[in-house]
C-alpha cells in the first residue's frame, strides 16, 4: 500500500481482492442512496455493468456521458445531488483519452470529488493526483502485476483526512476485502 501510494504521489492506498472490488469500496465511500454519479461512457464494463445495474438497487442514479464530445458534458451532467464524477484515464476499450484537470476542475467547481480509473495508464505512464483526481483506482491484476498470476485491486487516495478517505478506511476495516498477503508480495514483485 505504501509504495503504491507513493507511485501514485497520494498519501494512502490499499490493496483488495480486485479491480471490481476497488471501483466498489471507493464509490460505496461516496455514494448513498437517492444520490447521483456522473460517469464517462467509456469505461469497462463491469463498471458500467455496477453503475447501470446494480447502484439503482441501491437508490443510486448514474449519467453516462460521451467524453469525445468535450469535457463540458460532464458539468451538464451535475445535479444538485451528484456525489462523484467517475472516468479512466485511458477509456476503456476505445483508449480514448480525458483532460483529467478540465474534469477535475468541473469536479471541484461543484465540490464533488473525482475518482479515475488508472489501470490502463499505470503511475509509470500518469499520476492522476498531478492533474487534480481525488481518488485513483486500479485492477492490479493487468499492467501492475503484468504476470498473470494474481487477481488485485488498488485504492489511493489524495487526502486522507477528508471525509471519504475515512469512510472507505471503515469500510476496508469492517468487510474485509483486503489483498492476500500472497498476492500482496507477488504484486509488489511486480512493480519493483
């Protein structure tokens, strides 16, 4: 979690059993029902698979919007109750590519935080923190681990003393989903 975090220039990561388990934890920090997500449509889909299928479930709405048609489809997409704008650094599976400072300037503007999906990117590629994202998620199991051996996700946050950084420490302490101490050497031989 260390050396993630430092990679990515946050302040505090964990690893999770997955990628899925990562983008999960971190939106189940921010969201609650009768609240709002706005996300790219350019992202995989069994996030896609989370945020139209199972979040309204939970009382949670999602707006998908078209990131090739400019970032100014993402503030049009805020509501009054929108808790998070959700993208990837590069899209999935087009490997279209977002301003994250422009999204994340919106973001901000209305005080809602931005998570961004880094997997394709890797921290060797792109460090979100540098270009405002508030939360990095990864599926360790692709370009971070690249040996097809293990199954793992990673949460890195900006600020641990904000408000979600909290909740998703409780969460992450009460329900377990922590990577294996296995996993977690293989992963870290990985990125050496």
């Amino acid at each position: 979690s260390k050396r993630i975090a430092a990679l990515e220039g946050g302040v505090a990561a964990v690893a999770v059993a997955s990628g899925a388990a990562a983008v999960t934890y971190t939106l189940e920090a921010l969201v609650h029902q009768g609240q709002h997500i706005v996300a790219a449509t350019t992202i995989y889909g069994g996030t896609y698979n989370l945020f139209e299928h199972t979040f309204p479930n939970y009382g949670i709405e999602t707006t998908f919007v078209d990131p090739t048609k400019g970032v100014e489809v993402f503030e049009e997409a805020i509501k009054e109750n929108t808790r998070v704008v959700y993208i990837e650094s590069i899209g999935n599976p087009n490997a279209n590519l977002i301003d994250i400072q422009a999204v994340a300037d919106i973001a901000h503007k209305h005080k809602i935080p931005l998570v961004v999906d880094s997997t394709f990117a890797t921290p060797y590629q792109l460090r979100p923190f540098e270009y405002g994202a508030d939360i990095v998620v990864h599926s360790g199991t692709k370009y971070l681990c690249g040996h097809n051996d293990i199954i793992a996700g990673i949460i890195a946050i900006a600020d641990k003393d904000a408000a979600y950084g909290k909740k998703l420490e409780l969460l992450i302490k009460s329900e377990g989903p922590n990577l294996s101490p296995m996993d977690s050497w293989l992963l870290l031989r990985s990125i050496k």
